[in-house]
C-alpha cells in the first residue's frame, strides 16, 4: 500500500507522465517547492541538468526543442525563479521552440487573497500574455492530463513555450481517482500533419514557373521541420537561388553555388518572386518593404500557421501547412513544369557575389595583421576550424559578434548554428549549449557573455565538449 501510494503522488505522476511522452531530460534550478520533485525525477532515471540561474535552464531546454522536435522540459522554483526564467520562456515562443517550463507555486487561495506566502506570485496569470498556453494542475489526479495537453501545444501548429504551474500541494497531493493507469498515458499523434489543397499549390505553381528573378528564403522554421533533403532537391532541380536566415545555414550548404548570401541586397531588391520557407516577414526581413525589396515582387509564403500571411505584405500564394507536407506537394508538382530559373539572374548573382567575396576577403585579411587585429582576425580561425569540422555546433550572440560570424562562419549541416533569433535576446550562449554529443563551440561577445558566464562552471561541472571564445571589443 505504501509504494502505490507514492506512485500515486502529484510529483511522481508528473514524472510518469514526461517519461511515458519520452521526455526524458530536465533542466532545472531546484529548491522550495520543487526540490523532492526534482530528487524523484533523478530517481526515476531522468537526465538532470543544473543551472545557475533559471533563464540557462530554460534556454536549454528550448534549444533541446529545437534540435530534437521533442519538447523541451525545464523546472523552476516559484516566484523569483519563475520571474528569471520568464525571459527565456518568451523567447521560446517567438523563437518558436516547443518547450514546457515548470514551476512550483504558492497555493491559489493564498494568493487570490493576497495573504502573503512566501514567494508568493500569481505566477499562473503573470505567464499567459508570454507563452501559448499556461495551465495550473490543483489535482495529483490532473497531472497526466496537463502533461499531455501541454506537449501538444508545444508542439503543434506553431510550436512554442507553454507554462505548466505546479501548487505546492499538488506535488505532494495523491491521486484519489480510480484509474489503474493514475490518468497517465502516451499522446497519439501530437504534431499531426496539415497537407495544402491543391488549389494553393497550382496557385503557387502558376506563379512560380511564370518567375524571372526568383528567389528562396529559408528561415528556422525549416531547419526544425528538418526540410533539407526536400529544399535541397528543390534548389538543385530549378537553379532558384536560396538566401539563409541564421539560424537556416547549413539546410543547403553555405558554399553552394545557389547561395545568394553574399549577394543578399541585390537578390532582394531584384527578385520578382520570393519564396518565404519557414520564415517571417518581420524586422529581420526589414518587413518585406521597399528598398530592401523590390516593390514588386510577389510573395509564396509556407508557413504552419495562417495568420503569418498578409502579415506586412500582400502574400499572393499563401500555402498553409507543415512544411514538409506543403514541400511534399509543391516541389514535385513545380518540377512537372520543367521549370528552370533564368542563366541571366544566376550570372547576375554569380558577378554580385564574386565582387562582395573580395572584398570580405580583404577585411579578413586585414583583420590577420597584428596591429588590425579585431572581428575579422578573431573570427577567421574559426571560420576554418568549421570548415574542416562541419560536424560541430555554433552557438553565437553578441552584437558585432553575431553578425560578423554569421557572415564569416559556413555552416555545411543543418540545425548546427543557434543564436538569439527573432527576439535577439542577449544571454542564451551558454545556456543553450546542450549536450549534443557532438563538440560545440560558444562564441559570445563580451557583453553576452556576461549575462551566463557562470554558467561556465555547468559545462565543467557535466563535462561537456564545449569551447568558450569570448570576442572582447574593448
């Protein structure tokens, strides 16, 4: 009676529930309400990461989400430790990275009357406005219901950072229903597939092959579909130059000849048709406006999620749908046009590119003599290093930093490059270092690197494979 009591525990049936999903990691800041929770989570065999403040944990987490397509799990304590991770939980979601953050809470009737407990915050309500879902479980029996729901949101449509509150009492609570499973159980399906019509793919379709200048934007949404055997075909079989976000690098090689990287201004001012794959008309992409854009060009945009379109511009063939499913549709039935984009908007690219690769040249080697060293000096080692190990992670923040290495540094893989994304938040370096097996290198500026640098103690402490360069301006 003893042990089936315990398994029947709020603390033991969240953990049940998480490892039933394969959740099976957790990052995490322990202490008053969550530490027995946190023990019993060893206990049961779930990886544990410790961090210094809460904002790292949750920063793993998400980039846990995002290089795994499974969610993320993070566990805060109450108040100030939710507070301090709620940063990173926003960023999560306009990041768009599947992530749930847990965190213990004063009990509901102490707070409703504002009677003073300890830490005490209405952390359920403080999180709605920052996440897609906040959900409070006030019954043990709940937990395997809340868990699966809150999966679901993370990782469904677009995906996000949902928040799961936890009141002391719950932890502890047992789970009086009648249920030989104690209400938990594995999702069926939590990200299910949304296929486009075939109207909004002959519409695409028709404006495509019609295209003289066209051009691809691949955005991060494409690198967590993991669409890079479908991108790369598309690339290869129509000759349409590609232009990479960020943290897109590396779904097509950087090196590619259909890069337009280097020709970033001219592709964008030029092209009459642009094909937004996975990413946002937002400030990154200076709205879609005119200068940076040629005022009249017409926009393709794939995206999960419907209100994303018409969101700056008109979008002409809107293709709602995950992006593998919309790619499954789109790429087989452009090719059946035989479609190849024009040799002149390739050449002009070509020349475009060759001119402004010489003169990134000469920076770099300007920034190699010992009395000019700075960004570009700093970085080219770097750059080299990866282009002799592409099968190594970059984490970049900063400001000079980021931009100067996302232009100097290829990537050759996907989902290998993660930086502060929409929100450009400073302070995910380190902590969205996570355990990828694979050798990482965190390169920070030296103000980001201040906001986690303890957090240099976390890699040491796990023995993780990273290497720490701090770019110091001055």
């Amino acid at each position: 009676m003893v042990g089936d009591s315990l398994n029947k525990t709020g603390a033991n049936l969240l953990i049940k529930a998480l490892q039933e999903n394969n959740i099976n990691r957790m990052y995490e800041i322990v202490g008053i309400p969550v530490t027995d929770l946190a023990r019993l989570a060893g206990l049961r065999g779930m990886k544990y990461y410790g961090f210094h403040r809460e904002d790292s944990a949750v920063n793993a987490a998400a980039a846990t989400g995002y290089l795994t397509q499974k969610t993320g799990v993070t566990l805060t304590v109450s108040a100030p430790g939710f507070l301090n991770g709620l940063t990173a939980l926003a960023q999560a979601t306009k990041n768009c990275f599947p992530l749930i953050m847990i965190s213990g809470s004063s009990e509901r009737h102490i707070i409703d009357l504002s009677q003073g407990d300890y830490e005490g915050f209405d952390q359920y309500n403080a999180a709605k406005p920052f996440c897609k879902k906040a959900y409070r479980v006030d019954r043990a029996e709940d937990m395997g219901l809340a868990v699966a729901r809150a999966i679901r949101t993370a990782v469904s449509g677009r995906h996000g950072g949902v928040y799961l509150d936890i009141p002391a009492d719950t932890i502890v609570q047992e789970d009086t229903a009648d249920q030989s499973n104690f209400g938990v159980y594995k999702l069926v399906d939590p990200a299910p597939k949304q296929v486009p019509n075939d109207e909004a793919i002959s519409r695409a379709v028709d404006l495509i092959k019609n295209a003289k200048k066209p051009l691809i934007i691949l955005g991060k949404g494409a690198a967590y579909n993991q669409t890079e055997k479908q991108v790369q075909q598309l690339v290869a079989e129509t000759n349409i130059p590609f232009l990479p976000m960020s943290m897109a690098k590396g779904l097509i090689p950087d090196d590619s000849p259909h890069s337009a990287a280097a020709a970033r201004s001219l592709s964008l001012r030029n092209a009459d048709v642009v094909i937004v794959i996975g990413a946002r008309l937002n400030w990154m992409l200076s709205y879609g406006d005119a200068p940076q854009f040629n005022p009249h060009a017409k926009f393709v945009q794939l995206d999960i999620d419907a209100t994303q379109f018409d969101s700056s511009q008109p979008i002409s063939a809107p293709l709602q749908g995950d992006l593998k499913s919309i790619l499954g549709k789109l790429v087989p039935a452009l090719l059946a046009t035989g479609y190849q984009a024009p040799t002149a908007w390739l050449e002009q690219i070509a020349q475009d590119t060759e001119k402004n690769d010489k003169k990134f040249a000469q920076r770099i080697a300007n920034g190699k003599v010992a009395q000019k060293f700075g960004y570009y000096g700093a970085i080219a080692p770097i750059a080299e290093y990866f282009q002799q190990h592409p099968d190594t992670y970059l984490v970049s923040e900063g400001a000079n930093t980021l931009d100067i290495g996302r232009d100097m540094i290829g990537m050759q893989l996907p989902r290998h490059r993660l930086d502060t994304g929409t929100w450009g938040v400073m302070g995910v370096g380190l902590g969205s270092v996570v355990e990828t097996g694979k050798h990482v290198v965190a390169l920070d500026g030296d103000s980001a690197f201040g906001f986690d640098g303890m957090e240099i103690e976390t890699i040491c402490r796990y023995k993780l494979p990273i290497t720490v360069v701090i770019i110091n301006n001055g």
